[in-house]
C-alpha cells in the first residue's frame, strides 16, 4: 500500500510542528510543514502532489478560497482539510463546496482539535486507498 504524502501550511510554527509531530505518530512518514501556502505551492509546482493538505484559512498571501483554488489547480485530486480556529459553518460550508475534503475547527484544547482532525485524516487516507484497490 502506498504511504499517503501529507502537506501541512500553517504561518504558526507551533501549531504547524506540532500537527506533524501527531500525525508522525500516527505512522504517517511522508509529511512536509511549510509556513506559507506560497512556499507549499512552489513545492506543487515542482511536481510534488500531496494526497492530502492540511491548511489553515490564511496562509500568507493567500485567503482560503484562493490558496484552495491554486492547488486544486495544480493538483486536482489533492484532498484539502481546513484546521482552522473560524468556527464558522457557513465559512465551513463554503469552501466544501469549493472543493476542500473537510474543516475542522481548532479547539482551545489543541489535543481535542488535532484529534479530530487525524481521525478525519485516517478517515479519509483508508477510504483513498480503498478507491485505489478498485
């Protein structure tokens, strides 16, 4: 089975070193942190396509719907999660329409919300490689 690569863009270097450091445990190995969505899209530009891309709302430059369009752009079947402190559904709502796989909402309790982002992550990684196996 193929690992899944994962890419993490989050200006906080707290928060983006410490999404890596569970998702790692959760035997992901193929991860990549960036601090901005300029520098994770470069990164696509070369040729590196992310199964999935964990991303906050803003991202330097870029607000949510424009870094998401860029990289559904470059890489279409990139599965793009929101893991944002927004606890807006109607935001929510509109970039899953837009085409983002998930949002989850960063809670003030980081393990709670990293949690719930990795079981959405797991989710998800299982369900791909099962579409794969097809």
């Amino acid at each position: 089975m193929k690992t899944s690569v994962i890419f993490i863009v989050d200006i906080n270097p707290i928060h983006r070193n410490l999404i890596r450091y569970h998702i790692g445990l959760n035997k992901f190995t193929n991860v990549y942190a960036f601090p901005t969505g300029e520098e994770c899209l470069f990164r696509m530009q070369k040729n590196a396509h992310p199964d999935f891309l964990i991303t906050s709302y803003f991202t330097g430059n870029y607000t949510g719907f424009d870094f998401l369009r860029s990289v559904l752009e470059i890489s279409p079947s990139s599965q793009v999660i929101f893991f944002d402190t927004f606890e807006d559904p109607h935001l929510a709502g509109k970039l899953l329409d837009a085409g983002a796989s998930d949002y989850v909402v960063k809670t003030r309790n980081p393990d709670a919300g990293i949690s719930e982002l990795l079981k959405n992550v797991i989710y998800l990684a299982r369900e791909k490689a099962m579409n794969d196996v097809q």
